[in-house]
C-alpha cells in the first residue's frame, strides 16, 4: 500500500510539472500572439503617425509625440472599432482612469476599446516587442525626417526627451503621466528608450560622430582636403592629369589586356585616394536614395554595405577605410551626388602608369611592392585605410591594391587601333574593375589588369574613386 502511494505522489508531482510547463508555453503563446497583433497595428498605420509626429515637431508642439499617438489611436479606433468622433470613446477613457460606470449600449464598445489599449501598453513595455517595432520603423523615420527637413526640429525633442528621462521633473505634468504609464520609471525600459534616443541622433547627425575619427595630419591631408600650409588646389582630394597619349593593355599579360594600343585622352581630375567610409557616410546622410535600407534592389545584389550595422553606422573601425559592398551603380550614384562620375577604364590606366610603361607605377617591379600597396602577402588577410603606402608618381594611393576599382566602361575586347577619350563598348553584361585588392597576389595589381562583374555585384574588395572634367 504504500508503494502505490510513494507511485501516486510521484505521478502527481510529474503531472503537476507538467500542467506548469504546458501552461507556460500556453502563457508564451498568448504573449507571442498579441505582439504579432500589435505588430501587424504598427506595420498598417506607422507611415501615418511617423508622418504626424515629425509634422508636429516641425510645428514646434510641445508635445509632438502625445499629439501623434492621439491622432494613431484615432485612425485605429475609426478603422477597427468604426468610430468617427474621438468622443465616442470619452465613456471608455472615464472608465478606465476613474472608474465611472459605462452605459450598457457601449459595454461591449469599450471591452474591445479596452483590448486596443492593453495591446498597445503592453507590448511596449516588453523591451523586445518595442525595439523590434521601431528598428523597423527606423528607415521609415529618417527618410519622413529628410523629406520635411526636420532634422533641427527633431534634435531639440531628442534632448527635451533624454532630459526628460533622466530627471522626471524636466517633463510637463501630462508627459510625466504618459512615460509613467508605459514604463512605470523602470531602469531597464528607461535605458532601452535613452539608447534608441541616443543613436537615433547619432544618425541624424553622422558627420557630427564620424568627425571625431578624422585627423587633418592623416587622411585628410594626404588626400588634399585640408590645405598643407599654404598649398592649394582647385579641387581638393583630386589630382590632376594633363592631357597626352600613352600605350594602353599589356603585351605579356592576359588575353583581356591584348592588343596594345595608343590613347590619346584629354585633361581630366581623379580622386587621390579610394573613396572611405567615411565620406560615403557623409553622402548617404544627405542623400535617403544611397543608404543601406533605401537604395533600390534592383541596383544590387541583397549584400549592399553589408558590413555596416545599419543605415548610417558603417563598421566600426572602418571610417577611413575604402567604402566596400558597394555595387556599380551605387559608385556611379555617389560620384554623381558629389558633382563627380565614375572614371573611365583608360583615364584609370593613364592615372595609374603615371608614364610609366612597366607592369607597375615604379621601378623595381614586384620586389618594392610592399611600399606602394596592400596585396596577399602583406595585408594581413584584411582591408587597410586609405593612404598608408606611397603614392605613385601622379600622387595617387592605393592605386595598386587594397581594394578592386569601379570604372564606368562595359568589359570588352580592345580595338586595334588607337583611339581618342575611348569609352569602351556601348553595351554589355559586365562593367571593369582596376587596381587589385588586399587577397590578390602581386600580379593582379599590375597596371595593365582588368576584371570584371556584374554592375549589381557587391564584394568585401572592391571600392571606387571618381574623376570630372578639366
């Protein structure tokens, strides 16, 4: 006998386990179900009260945030509970801040106006339901931001709000009772809302955090744009080339660089360095088209800037290093923005020899390699920043290795004949790369080498330059 008790008491408690476990899964289920809701709610309405919120801002309401979570709630209640008069739900609003009795003709009314407001402060009390809904609203933000000019606007409630959340008593009384209700002061909601805050502005003003990487004796001055003393140029950060003729392909290299021939080009400008990280940042900010959630899929392959966390926080480290995993028309798109285009396969050539006609821009051949550029045996297996090595006679860096670069010209065979500002086949599938990257071996860097791609491709090494007229 008792052994069939010792068995029941153990049964027993294996059920009681397992009734607690099926109830929390049950538990989870149902917290999981209503965040979808509240999910599908934000994804359907957002563009609307991102719309609002930076229009109030802009209006200089004080509280621009309270006034587009009004307007939200409105167009949800109107389009799930069928109400055209934000009165309709004052016996609601009574009922849940005082307790007043709710007539029976808007009982049923009010449950589920009850339901709507619970989803909503609940899941945005769950910091995981929270940031989910706003990183996807982040690039929605920005760009409403960019559209309306806002930036200015939003800066000073970014700080009222970070002031806010740091001291209770710096908010007006009604924003006290909002931030009060959806996270009750709580340390760790506060912290998740302060760092969202915080890098929100960080993205706002890129240029603002990126600068503090910058130093005018490294990069920007090697690559002419901080003036060195009294030394000047017409067009900082470029070179440039005079006009002249020079012996374009190679005769001991692949069949791609076949035949040798004569061209003549005409002055021109050329980047000294590879364009950085840094300076693609500045573009993308002023520029919604280029970022990373925004440029077009059509014009890369799914992996554009896929080494940036987000659309305007490039890797860390790697602000004064070549921009990467960026296709052809991005190159084209930027060079553009900056009143710039993309250099030509010859321009890049001409640039690149410096009237030189061996494979490299230097005497000596492969053996000083090391000097002028970062190749296989002597980058460590990664990306460098720019203008680390020599440049070559022209003062161009990185022209030989680092990273592949973007021409504008479609991949074809040369003529036989010398030509005047060629510009390559009309058409075509792939567009050139010059230069050589950080993974290749010495002879890829040569002057002479071509590759090839698809305009969409992205890769970890390939980069660009740009050039304009004279």
């Amino acid at each position: 006998m008792k052994k069939i008790f010792q068995r029941a008491a153990k049964r027993y408690s294996l059920y009681r386990k397992l009734f607690l476990v099926f109830g929390l899964l049950l538990c989870v289920q149902l917290v999981w179900a209503a965040a979808q809701n509240f999910q599908k709610l934000v994804t359907e309405f957002q563009e609307s009260a991102i719309a609002d919120f930076i229009d109030f801002t802009n209006k200089g309401e004080r509280y621009p945030l309270m006034h587009a979570i009004s307007e939200l709630r409105f167009r949800v209640f109107s389009e799930k509970l069928g109400i055209n008069r934000k009165v309709e739900t004052r016996a609601c609003s009574l009922n849940r801040t005082y307790g007043t009795a709710v007539p029976t003709e808007q009982k049923k009314f009010c449950q589920d106006y009850d339901k709507l407001v619970e989803l909503a402060k609940s899941s945005l009390v769950q910091m995981a339901i929270f940031e989910k809904i706003y990183l996807n609203a982040e690039p929605v933000l920005l760009r409403e931001i960019e559209r309306q000019r806002a930036r200015e606007a939003v800066r000073v409630w970014i700080r009222q709000k970070i002031k806010c959340f740091k001291n209770k008593f710096s908010c007006g009384r009604d924003e006290q009772k909002l931030i009060k209700r959806v996270t009750n002061y709580e340390p760790e909601i506060i912290k998740t809302y302060l760092f969202l805050l915080q890098n929100l502005d960080k993205k706002l003003f890129p240029e603002e955090q990126a600068a503090t990487f910058i130093q005018a004796k490294d990069l920007e001055t090697l690559c002419g744009f901080v003036d060195e003393g009294s030394k000047k140029t017409e067009k900082p950060g470029m070179v440039l080339i005079h006009s002249g003729r020079f012996n374009m392909g190679s005769i001991s290299g692949l069949p791609s660089e076949h035949p040798v021939r004569e061209v003549l080009l005409k002055d021109f400008w050329i980047d000294k360095c590879e364009v950085t990280s840094y300076q693609f940042l500045q573009v993308a900010a002023e520029h919604p088209f280029l970022r990373k959630s925004t440029f077009p899929r059509k014009f890369h392959d799914g992996n554009y800037l896929k080494n940036w966390q987000d659309d305007l926080l490039p890797e860390s480290g790697s602000e004064l290093k070549p921009v990467i995993h960026v296709s052809w028309y991005a190159a084209r798109n930027y060079c553009n923005y900056v009143g710039k285009r993309l250099v030509s396969e010859a321009e890049w050539e001409m640039a690149a020899r410096a009237g030189i006609e061996n494979d490299y821009s230097f005497e000596g051949g492969s053996e000083l390699l090391p000097d002028h550029g970062w190749f296989r045996e002597n980058s460590g297996g990664a990306i460098h920043s720019t203008a680390q090595k020599l440049s070559n006679p022209n003062g161009l860096f990185d022209i030989h290795g680092n990273v592949w670069e973007w021409v504008y010209d479609w991949f074809g065979i040369y003529s036989s004949v010398s030509e005047t500002n060629p510009q390559g086949p009309e058409t075509g599938k792939y567009r050139v790369l010059r230069g050589g990257s950080w993974n290749d071996p010495p002879e890829y860097l040569r002057s002479a080498m071509r590759r090839d791609a698809l305009p969409t491709d992205t890769f970890n090494n390939v980069g660009f330059r740009c050039a304009v007229e004279e």
